[in-house]
C-alpha cells in the first residue's frame, strides 16, 4: 500500500478520504468500532449535522433528552457537531439542550409548530456562540418581533441568515439596541413572504456588505427590498420564481456576478435584457427539473442570451436535477442534448451540464 501513494500523503488523511465516500449511517457506525484511526472521521460524519424534529412534540423532547444524555457521557462528541435543526422552540426541548458546552455549532434551525409559543429565555444561550454562522427561522407562526429579539443576542459573526416558510409580521417592532450589530453577507429566504416585511421593520443587523441573496416564491415586496441593498448584491438566487420579475431591474446591482434562477421563461429573459452593458456577470447559472424532456424554454434563453452584452462572462451553468422516474438516465446523452439545445452557448465554450439530486435545495 506505501508504494502507491502520492509522496507526502499522511495514512491518516488516506482512511479519511476513504470514509467520505461512505453515505450509509450504518457502515459509519461499523467505522468507528473497526479501527481508532477511523473514530473520528467516521464520528465527525455522524454527528455533524443533528436533527431534532419529529412528529409529535413528545417525540421531539425525547429526541433533545437523549442527545443531551450522550453528549453527557460522550463529551468528545460535542467538537463534532456543526448543525442543529430543531422542530419546536419551548421550554421542553431547548432546557436540556442549552446545558451543553458547544463548542463548534457552526448553524443553528429553529422550527416553530402551530400553536407553540418560542422560549425566549432560552434562546439567548443558543445563538450567543462565537462559532456561530447562521441562523434558521422555520413556519409561518415566526413573529417579528421573537426574530428580532433572537438576533439581537448573536454576536457580530454571524453570516448567514434563513427564513422558511416566515411570514407573519408584527403591528410594530420594537427597535432593538445593540453595539455591534451582526454584518449579514447572506439571506435566503425560501417560500417565505419575509421581505415585505423588512422594509420597515427595524431588525438587529447591518446589511451594508449584503452579497448574496436567494428568493423563493411568494416574494411580495422583494423588488422594494432589493433596491434597499442592491450595491452590494454579487450573488442572486431567482429560486422558483418567474411571474412578476420582468420588473425588476438588473442594472441597479453594480456588483452582480452570479445570477441563478430555479424557473426558466419567458419573465427571467426579459429581466435579462435590464442588464446594462458594462455589467459584470461572471456566470449565469439554470436549474432545471428533468421530467423526460427538455424544456422549450431553454432555445428562447438562447436567443435572448446571444442578443446580450456580457463582456466579462465565463460560464453558463445547466444545472440538471432528474425526478424519480427519470432517475437512470443516460448522462452522456442528456449532456449532448442541452449542448444542442444551446449550440451557440456551447460553441464559445461557455456551456457547463452537470447533475444533481432532485431533492437538493
């Protein structure tokens, strides 16, 4: 085995990239009781991401009381953890969570059933870790006011911040009085009504070095808010959205390098022809549903693409997602389709094919 490694490739780091490759929860349990060399990696793929949500509630808060009790007894286990995902935010189930020292918790969910009242005492020992990065908010029973308290408590390094699914706005909100306000450089708000709702709403953050934004859906009041921070804006997420957005305007984002969208037509071409001629567009980035054939859509995005000026692009990305029953697909054969579909692109050698999980976000 020495004789075939590269010169200078650590044993250890070989057995890591080789666990990687191991999906199964199972095997990876089998991983960390083989060898101690396996342990860690094999641990690390095992409880980086903890999902507690279940559902019932009674099921949620056994979930929370025995995660506590491992980490009780493991300790080790806690530097593992980056992402937490919690389905309901009541005394019941954050008390025996915000016991634990964590020491590496990168992310953090905050689910909210119906009916649920959000334990704001607790929280605060939550989303206070310097390590932390982002913020999930999830369910339409979310109140502005519960948001903007959460945030006031997280420190300034926190990123990245997420609605799902939020929608419900205060009559008034109370304005939050913090020294060193977190600089947010992402928002994602998925099927979420949200920004509609953060125009006037005096939230506890800085926006001023905002660069990537994804929206999703029901966006009423996106346009509104983008002009807000669209200066900084590099990044932009068009994610199921295509009625409505031919209004809105792609010259206002001076910044603009990466534009994605998840719906294709008729609406995301004519937005694209707002861009102004000196615009900096790195790369276009389509995401596409794979349901047998190919969108008719796709030669319209063409022509219009052909008909732009992007003096500095490098990529058009055709991102595929097959559904269930075109899952086995000929991938050589689908990739030569779309570089006919969209010759001209492909002839430039701008056109990227690649494939993912139709169940990715």
């Amino acid at each position: 085995m020495h004789a075939i490694l590269p010169a200078g490739l650590p044993i250890q780091e070989l057995w890591d990239l080789i666990i990687d490759e191991i999906l199964s929860k199972k095997d990876l349990q089998s991983c960390s009781l083989v060898c101690r060399a396996f342990v860690a990696r094999a641990q690390f793929l095992l409880f980086r991401l903890i999902h507690i949500w279940r559902t019932t509630h009674q099921h949620t808060v056994a979930r929370a009381i025995e995660l506590a009790s491992l980490l009780a007894v493991s300790p080790h286990i806690i530097r593992h953890i980056r992402r937490l995902t919690l389905g309901a935010c009541d005394a019941a189930v954050l008390s025996p969570l915000v016991q634990i020292p964590w020491t590496h918790l990168e992310s953090i969910s905050f689910g909210l059933r119906v009916s649920s009242t959000v334990d704001l005492h607790r929280i605060p020992n939550l989303v206070c870790l310097g390590s932390l990065r982002e913020v999930v908010f999830r369910g339409w029973q979310w109140k502005m006011e519960d948001i903007s308290n959460i945030l006031s408590h997280c420190t300034q390094h926190l990123e990245h911040v997420e609605f799902f699914e939020c929608g419900r706005a205060a009559a008034h909100v109370p304005p939050v009085f913090q020294c060193r306000a977190p600089k947010i450089h992402r928002l994602h708000f998925k099927d979420s009504a949200m920004p509609a709702t953060l125009i006037d709403c005096p939230l506890p953050w800085d926006l001023s070095a905002l660069t990537h934004v994804r929206v999703s859906q029901s966006m009423h009041g996106l346009n509104s808010f983008l002009q807000q921070v669209c200066s900084t804006i590099e990044s932009l997420h068009l994610d199921g959205i295509d009625h409505g957005i031919e209004s809105l305007d792609l010259s206002i984002f001076p910044a603009l390098k990466y534009l994605t969208t998840d719906s294709i037509g008729r609406s995301f071409n004519t937005m694209l022809t707002s861009l102004p001629p000196n615009n900096t567009i790195d790369t276009i980035c389509i995401c596409i549903r794979w349901f047998g054939q190919i969108p008719q859509l796709v030669p319209e995005f063409q022509k219009t693409f052909t008909s732009l000026k992007l003096p500095v692009l490098r990529r058009v990305e055709v991102e595929v997602a097959p559904e269930a029953l075109y899952f086995r697909y000929n991938a050589t054969e689908l990739r030569i389709r779309f570089q006919r579909d969209l010759s001209q692109i492909y002839e430039r050698g701008l056109l990227s094919v690649h494939f993912v999980a139709a169940s990715r976000n």
